[in-house]
C-alpha cells in the first residue's frame, strides 16, 4: 500500500484482505491492528512518501508438514513511493494465470518470468491472457479499458486489487465488468492499469495495437482516485 505523510487510501480495505487471505491461507486470525502497529514503526523516522509491503509467513511451518497449525508472523518492508507522472506502460500479451490468482501472495516466479520475456522485447510488463486470448491482469495490476464514458474490468481470474474497488466506488453506475479478449482491443478507447503504488496508469500498447493519445476519462479517473478520502494508520 502506498503511504503519503502516514495516510492511505483504502486502509480498511488492505487490511481487510490481509485478514481475509491469512484465514484461508493458514487458517489463523490476523490483528489489524498489530498490522497497524509495526507499520507506523517501521515508518517512525520515515518522511514524504513510501511503498509499503506487509507480508504474513510462518517461519515454523516445514515443507513436509505445510498441514500443521499455523502462527503466523509479519514482515514489514518499504521502498520508495514512484512520482506521479509516470510514462504509459507498453505491454505483451503473455499465456499465464497465476495460482488461486484471488489471493495476494508471494508465489510471483511465472509472473515476473513474462515480465522479463516482455522487457527483453522491449515492452514494459506483461499482459496475462488464456488458451482463448481472454485477458485477466498485468504482472501486479489489474487492468481496465475506457468505452465511452465507462470503464470495463475483465470477467477472469485475479486480483481484485483495492485500488480498482475503490476506483468502482467511485465511479459506481459507470463501471462493469465483461470478458475482453486481445480481438476486443482494437475497438476499445483507452487501457489503464491500477494499482496501489501508482494508482491510475495509462496503457500506450498492448502487442502491435497502440493508442495515440491520453484519454479524457483517464484525467477524470485520476481525480476521482485523488479525491478519495485517506485513512490514518
């Protein structure tokens, strides 16, 4: 989650996937506001903005025994927040989903192999698509497409990021979901990825399709985006 001046957008939301996935991974509880509390430790002495991670492992668990009770533990990291604006991302679609792709976790290896493939050819991240072309989500974004006024998330597996729920919040009657495949593009007026760390970040291309100019809606998603309230940590 993205941290200005120790405030976050969708805190409630973080934190209530945190709670959500730790259940179904590990089968434990998770104190928010333990969470709560090594963040604003670790951001004691830490000014402007930042990116932070929360990580929710068991050391004790074996490989051979991952059925055992679990005590979960936490592990707070940062690294610096990226600076508003950032270039359009270019993208390659690649054929990948990632596992249970509906929890947030650690398991990135095939994810960041297609972001390296589609660096090394000279895109910026990956796109992931199924055996159909159907697409689903970036590397660590989800994806979003302008039609007119409205934004169209796809109908797929994956993370349902807290910075799309709350884009959909604020759009409310002006957004939807519905399967886009990579024939679907050419007839789309934007794409956009979202997430945390950036926020709203206009998409110039995906494989050989491009979009020229910066939509007008995007504009207005930012501001929507800027104007959520933020929550103290």
């Amino acid at each position: 989650m993205r941290v200005d001046g120790h405030r976050v957008r969708g805190l409630a939301l973080h934190l209530e996937r945190l709670m959500r996935d730790c259940r179904r991974i590990f089968d434990a509880d998770l104190d928010p506001d333990r969470v709560r509390h090594l963040v604003r430790r670790a951001l004691a002495e830490t000014a402007g903005s930042v990116v932070v991670r929360v990580t929710v492992f068991d050391p004790d668990l074996e490989l051979g025994r991952p059925g055992a009770d679990a005590a979960p533990q936490l592990l707070v990291t940062t690294r610096p927040a990226a600076m508003a604006p950032l270039p359009p991302l270019r993208l390659q679609s690649a054929p990948h989903c990632r596992e249970l792709p509906e929890v947030k976790h650690v398991g990135l290896f095939g994810a960041l192999r297609w972001r390296r493939v589609a660096q090394r050819n000279g895109f910026d991240d990956a796109l992931f698509i199924d055996a159909a072309a159907a697409i689903s989500e970036a590397t660590t974004s989800n994806i979003g497409f302008v039609a007119g006024d409205r934004i169209v998330w796809p109908q797929a597996d994956c993370l349902a990021g807290v910075t799309m729920r709350l884009i959909n919040e604020a759009r409310q009657a002006h957004a939807t979901t519905a399967p886009i495949t990579l024939s679907d593009l050419a007839g789309v007026d934007a794409v956009f990825a979202t997430n945390a760390a950036v926020g709203v970040r206009s998409v110039s291309a995906v494989d050989g399709i491009q979009w020229a100019h910066e939509h007008p809606v995007l504009d207005i998603l930012r501001r929507q985006y800027a104007d959520i309230p933020s929550e103290l940590l």
